[in-house]
C-alpha cells in the first residue's frame, strides 16, 4: 500500500503491525448496486483500474499471475469437515469433494492461461464497499489493498462484475453486467489502458478479446471466494455465513460455466 500511496492510488499508510494496518482516510461514499452502474462512476473506476495495473511494486519481484498458486495452496487447507452438524451436512451435501475441486481448478487454469493476458498487478477484491466515489474532485479511490497481487489482466474487472450483485443477506446475481454494458465499459479500460502504456488504438476485436476474458476469469473470482468462504467459515470468529457465501458462489460458478468457457 505505502508503493500505492506514493503513487496517489490510495490514503498513505501510517503504521503497520500484525495482521494490521493503519492508513489515512479517504473522503467521499461507497457505492452500492445503483451508484455503481452511475456512467460517471463507472467510467472512473474503469480508469483507475486501468491506472493500477500500470503499478509495478518493488517489493513484489516475480510478475507473474499469483491466482492458481494461491488457490492450490488454500485447497490444501480447506475443511473436511465442521464440528457443527448442520453445518457438516450442508457441507457434504453441497460442496464438492477436494478431488474434484482440484479437477475444476485444472480446467480453470488450463483455459485462463490459453488466453494470452499479461499479468498485472491487480487489486483482486473490488467489492463496492471498497471503492470510495469523491464527487467534489471527480475521482475514485480503492481501499483495502490486503489481497493485492499480480494476476491476470481480466481478473479485476470479472471479479468488480461479480460484485454487481452485493453481499450480505440479497446477492443478486441477475445483477451481473450482460454484454451490452460490459462492452463499453471494456472499451474505456482498453482505451486508457493503452493511453498510459503506449499502446495502439483499440479496436472492437480488442474489446471482444477482454470480454471473453473477462468473463472466464469472473468464474475464477467465484471459485476463489467460494474457496476463501470455506476456508473462514471453518476458522473465522465473525459473525457471518461463510458457507452460505461460499455455496452462493460456487452455484454461481456452475451455472454460468458452460456459457463463459464457450466464449471466443
């Protein structure tokens, strides 16, 4: 966070200790599923995406995509079992076996990686809550960089789609953005993506290219906080569905997968 703040990207960072941050404030609202889909909001956060993937930390020297590696290594510590009945049988009888999960992540990674995108350094969780909108100066800002890393390009905006359709007690995920939206606001992200890095002039085969990507890696943003809801349901003391949030998710993944894996 303290490389973003000197970039301008976020409030500087005061203090650290463990599992633990101070940072400065960042004046403005979060969003919610009305404001975010607001033409000026939305052409922000497009931007400012784009211009965090431009970031490349110091303190991170490998830049390649960090996605599987983290999920492979969550999956080995991911429950068995709980020690609450009617959680263990809502367990078993709705998540699949490790095996099988291993199989699908496989799958998963077999395809993202065919696609060719570069790796990024992305924030990975832009839930709305955790984008702040300052009307007065006309700007975004994202907070809570703890799951920050380099993963593929598409990941962020699949993964900002997702979050379309809130959390909490309604996740609605006929919220999710159909094509119609989707493609423009791809376009302002390629176009100022290829502003800041020197690029060429997008075309509709550019746009179409990141949509496909895009939502592929939207069904890896599901298996990865299906996979970190499991994971928190076991051993998180907050008071939350875990589970239902993980069921929520891997339902999700399910049922879009055949339709975004065919794209191309």
């Amino acid at each position: 966070m303290s490389e973003l703040a000197e970039a301008g990207m976020c409030p500087p960072v005061y203090a650290t200790f463990d599992n633990g941050l101070v940072y400065g404030f960042a004046p403005g609202v979060t969003l919610d599923e009305k404001t975010v889909r607001d033409e000026t909001i939305r052409k922000l956060i497009a931007k400012e995406m784009a211009r965090l993937h431009t970031v490349n930390p110091r303190h991170i020297p490998c830049r390649k995509s960090a996605l599987f590696d983290k999920l492979r290594e969550w999956l080995k510590i991911m429950p068995d079992s709980f020690s609450n009945p009617k959680m263990n049988e809502t367990f078993k009888e709705k998540i699949l076996m490790k095996e099988d999960l291993e199989k699908e992540l496989l799958e998963l990674e077999k395809c993202i990686e065919s696609l060719g995108y570069p790796a990024v350094f992305s924030h990975n969780d832009l839930l709305l809550k955790n984008i702040i909108y300052n009307k007065e100066e006309g700007k975004v800002t994202f907070i809570d960089q703890e799951y920050g890393m380099y993963n593929y390009q598409p990941f962020d905006i699949g993964n900002h789609f997702c979050e379309y359709a809130g959390i909490g007690d309604v996740t609605d995920y006929s919220l999710y953005p159909d094509k119609d939206y989707q493609l423009p606001w791809i376009r302002e992200y390629l176009q100022e993506w290829s502003r800041l890095t020197g690029g060429a002039e997008v075309t509709d085969a550019d746009v179409w290219k990141m949509y496909c990507g895009v939502n592929k890696c939207a069904l890896a943003a599901h298996f990865f906080w299906a996979i970190w809801g499991l994971i928190q349901a076991k051993y998180s003391a907050i008071d939350f569905d875990y589970l239902g949030y993980a069921i929520i998710r891997f339902d999700e993944y399910f049922a879009r997968k055949n339709e975004f894996l065919s794209l191309q």
